[in-house]
C-alpha cells in the first residue's frame, strides 16, 4: 500500500530461512507460496493497515465525517484479520492474506 508508515514485506523477498519459517509456522507449503507470492503485514500494524485498506476500497468517505470517525478499528481489524493467515519470522508475526 503507499504510503504506509510500517513494512510489508512479500514471500519473493523473503531468505530462504525466512520462507522455512513461514512454512513452518503457517502450515502452507513452499509451492503455495511461491505461486501466491502474499504480502505480509507485521500483525502490531494490522489496525493501520485496515484502515488503510478500507480508505483504499472506498468503504471510507472522502470527507471521512461522523460517525465514520467513531470506527472502533482494532475491532474492523480483528473482523478482517479473519480472511488472513499468520506466520513468524525472525520472531514477529505476520498477517498475510489467505487464499
């Protein structure tokens, strides 16, 4: 996403431990993920990139007036969060979107 203050990071970018590891702790397969390629999103910055990827699809208004100011995002993140996987690499979770 642009303008992001946080990194994402996709699987090609990854090291080759670091594909172990999210193959490992996420359950899916190395070919699965070379194939999809996911883009993975640090799981501490989950609720700015909801928000962002709502402001993106067009959820939000431009002028973003009450009550779309009163979203409780943490809780728009868990709800989106349901259609993303998890992995950990180097010790920090990932968020990445499931297919």
């Amino acid at each position: 996403m642009k303008g992001t203050d946080y990194e994402q990071v996709s699987y090609d970018q990854l090291t080759k431990k670091q594909k172990k590891q999210v193959c490992d702790t996420s359950g899916y397969d190395d070919g699965q993920m070379e194939f999809e390629n996911p883009l993975f999103i640090p799981a501490v910055d989950f609720k700015e990139y909801a928000q962002e990827f709502a402001e993106e699809i067009g959820a939000i208004p431009e002028n973003n007036d009450w009550p779309m100011y009163c979203i409780d995002w943490e809780h728009a993140a868990r709800e989106l969060s349901m259609d993303y996987s998890s992995a950990t690499i180097d010790g920090i979770d990932y968020l990445f979107r499931a297919w």
